[in-house]
C-alpha cells in the first residue's frame, strides 16, 4: 500500500483520502492519560459468594452462598507515568468492577489499608507533590518531603510506603483494600459501617529494594507480564475478600473517627468476616478497550452499599465520575467494558458525544406517561440525620501518631532497619532542612527510629564530603 502520487516521486495528492483518514485516525488514537494511575494492568473474573452476610447487606451480589457474578479489575502505581518501570516505590491502586444485577459496583482501592490524607481537599496538592516538578519537570524529593513534613497525618502511609511492602512482587501477590468506610443495609433496612479487604491467595510477597532495581532495568514491564502470563497458562490468581463492620452506635461513640483514611480499625476489636473469593481467569482481548478504556468510580454503587461520611470517599465520589467524563466521554457508561449489561442502562441522562446506546424511543424526561424508566425503591438511600454547624474544621492534629507508633512496634528489628534505609534512600537527596524536619516527624512515632534516620543521615553527610 503506498499514497497516491503524481508521478513516482509524488507530491501526495490531498485526494488520497484513504491516507487522510489514516493520518487523522493515528492522530487520535489516544484519550488523556490518566492523571494518576496512569501505568496498570487489568484482567477479568468473577466473584464467588463463600460465606452468607445478608443480615448485613441486601446487595444482589451476596444474595446466596455459591452465586457467582462477572467482574474486572485493574492494578496500578498511581505517580508514576504511562511508560514507567513497573517495580517501583509506589501506592499501587487496586480496583474491581462487579457486574451486577442491580448494576455495576465498583471498588477503587489500594494495597494500603491506609490513605495519606483524610480530607479530598488535600489530595490535589499531595498529587501535585508526588509528580513531575512544574519547572524541571522532574520528580523532586524536596516536594515530597515537604509535602509529608507539613501534613503529619500522612506519616501512616509514609511508613508502610517504606516499608517491605513498597515494592510488591507482582501484582498478584500483594493484598487489596477499599481503604474508605461505607455503609451497609440489609432487608430490613438496619446501617452497619464496613471495611472491605482483599487478601491474596497466592501469599504476601514483595520485592527488597535491590531486587526492585534490577528488575527495572531488566524487564520494567514485570508486572503486568506476571500477571498475563499467570491467567494465559491456567494459574488463575484469586483473593478472598473479607469485611470489618461496625455498628452505627459504635461509630458514634468510638475512642477515634472511623471515617479517617489516615487510621485502621483493630482487626482485634473489629474481626476480619470471610465474604467470597475473587478469581481471574481472562486476560483482556484488546488493551485499550478493555483496560484503558475502564472507568471506576466510588459512585457506582449498587443498593445494599452506600457512602459514610468519610471525607475523602465523599470527594473521590464526585472526581472520579467527572474525570471519567473528560478522560473517556460523557457516555463511557455505554462501552462494554463499563456498561451495567446485567441490569441494563435505564436513566433519563442521553445524548453527547458517542452515544451508541441512547434507549430508542423511550423518553428522555421524567415523569411521563410513554413508559419511561421509573425510580428504583430499591435504590432509596438509608436515612442518616446531618447536623453541626457548618465551617472548616481543622483536624490535621487529630492523633497522627499512635497508630504508626503501634506499627513500628509490630515490625522485626530487620524489618525496622529496612524501613530506615528505604526511608534514607528516598530522603538524602532533599534539603537538609527538609531532612530536619522528618527526623523530628519521626520522633512523634518512635525516639529510636529518628535516632536511626538521624545517624545515617549523617552518616551518608560525611561520606559525601570525602
């Protein structure tokens, strides 16, 4: 195939349209990356009811010990770009995507049980920190740690971020949480508080830091090779997925907020529940449909699951619907890969770009005598009565530090050391007084572990100077 020419040495005649519209396609190839999670990798499954929770939620989903029911899931480092080496330092996103017969569910979690901040307003800013420097467009230590040094209520996630569990050793072997609380409501229309976990089946297993490095040069790809070749020869992956709950008049009277992000709830007070298990056993047919093209979103809920008034999840509500909107279009809800087929789309929102799927004939206005889609009483929300008095609280001084303190205590010396050089080696590039000043954030979790930071810090200073 060759463009249509004047002769054999050309010019191109613009009546070739058949090269027009192969240039103009190329050029649009791509939709906006993604502004955070940008590098992930997906692949389907299903979802497999092992234990009986309806006293605790009405979903469809759990309707039944033994039901099955369709699902996709990506996993992701959130900073790093499209292209980036796999292996890296990172929050790795991990979310699922439930086809269900109420309609789509999704889940938009993380391999930490903890999130940074506990307020929306907060994560725009953290981002920014995390990502390219506006000038050099390089990432800057100094933004990061400046960043973690003024918003202390980070210092949870900093921790598990360098700790052993930094790197995981592939996709599949690292666990998953919803991070955020919601809520619950059973036939009866009784409101418990949940936690979602999901627990490898393959076992815990991450990569040290060396190990991390030569496999970024060796193969930067890594994981989502892991994770495809896995399902292509039969090994399917699969977590169980767990609930913490608590009741409303416990929420109400617990020793801390348990809508904060930045805190977990004690797995001693508060039990891990066996729900199902989570197995994949697709890969994606094509990648740009099945896994760039797929948006989650918190919103996308299904009646039995509701918000708390958990901050971030109250924010994350809103960004990742209109994000979607932007990245993919007004209709992505109609791609396959998103689009509720169990329950079907029924709604009075159409039109815009790409709309494949606009419902015939039904009408577009409601109410209306033509048999257009009616509410769902199903998809009534639990009343929840709201009251304070409405101004900016500040709760960035709201107990940072006893539940890192409680962590650093869990861990071996060895593991305790590890975390001190991973921490080191991501620190000593910063501004010494930046370095001043995580030394004396680290004093709030544990004397000994600044001591330790502060004696290779200088340590590291004097090498450098000879």
């Amino acid at each position: 195939m060759r463009s249509l020419t004047a002769g054999p040495r050309g010019p191109v005649l613009l009546q070739d349209l058949v090269l027009l519209d192969s240039l103009m396609s190329f050029a649009r190839e791509r939709i906006p990356v993604r502004t955070i999670h940008a590098r992930g990798s997906g692949a389907f499954g299903y979802f497999e009811v092992t234990k009986d929770i309806t006293r605790y939620c009405k979903a469809k989903i759990f309707s039944s010990v033994g039901k099955k029911t369709r699902l996709a899931a990506r996993f992701s480092l959130q900073t790093w770009d499209k292209g980036s080496p796999e292996t890296q330092r990172d929050f790795h996103g991990f979310a699922v995507k439930f086809y269900t017969a109420d309609g789509i569910w999704d889940i938009v979690g993380a391999d930490s049980p903890v999130f940074f901040v506990r307020d929306a307003l907060l994560t725009p800013p953290m981002i920014h920190a995390f990502i390219r420097n506006p000038v050099t467009n390089i990432r800057d230590k100094d933004m990061i740690w400046d960043f973690f040094t003024k918003v202390p209520e980070s210092v949870f996630y900093v921790m598990t971020l360098f700790s052993d569990n930094g790197i995981p050793d592939g996709y599949r072997h690292m666990n998953g949480y919803g991070i955020h609380t919601f809520k619950m409501v059973n036939e009866s229309g009784n409101v418990v508080y949940v936690k979602f976990h999901f627990l490898t089946d393959q076992g815990l297993k991450n990569l040290m830091s060396e190990e991390g490095a030569k496999i970024t040069i060796t193969d930067p790809d890594y994981y989502t090779r892991d994770l495809y070749n896995a399902i292509a020869n039969g090994d399917y992956p699969s977590w169980t997925m767990y609930i913490q709950v608590m009741s409303h008049e416990e929420a109400n009277n617990f020793r801390w907020n348990p809508f904060d992000d930045t805190k977990i709830w004690p797995e001693d007070e508060y039990p891990l529940i066996e729900v199902g298990k989570l197995v994949l056993d697709r890969n994606p047919s094509n990648y740009f449909a099945d896994v760039e093209q797929i948006a989650f979103t918190p919103s996308h809920m299904v009646p039995g699951i509701e918000p708390s008034p958990d901050k971030v999840l109250q924010g994350r509500l809103f960004v990742y619907a209109d994000s979607q909107r932007y990245r993919v279009g007004s209709n992505y809800l109609q791609l396959p890969v998103n689009c509720p087929f169990a329950h079907g789309v029924t709604n009075y929102e159409r039109d815009g770009p790409m709309a494949y799927y606009n419902q015939g004939d039904a009408p577009n206005y409601y109410p209306n005598s033509f048999n257009g889609p009616t509410p769902d009483p199903w998809g009534a929300l639990s009343t929840f009565n709201v009251s304070g008095e409405a101004r900016r609280y500040d709760d960035s001084d709201d107990d940072n530090y006893s539940q890192p303190a409680m962590y650093w205590n869990s861990l071996s010396a060895e593991q305790q050391d590890r975390m001190v050089e991973n921490i080191l080696s991501s620190l000593k590039p910063a501004l010494p007084s930046l370095q001043d000043r995580a030394v004396e954030m680290f004093k709030h979790v544990n004397v000994t572990m600044a001591q330790k930071l502060k004696l290779r810090l200088d340590s590291t200073k004097v090498q450098d100077e000879r």
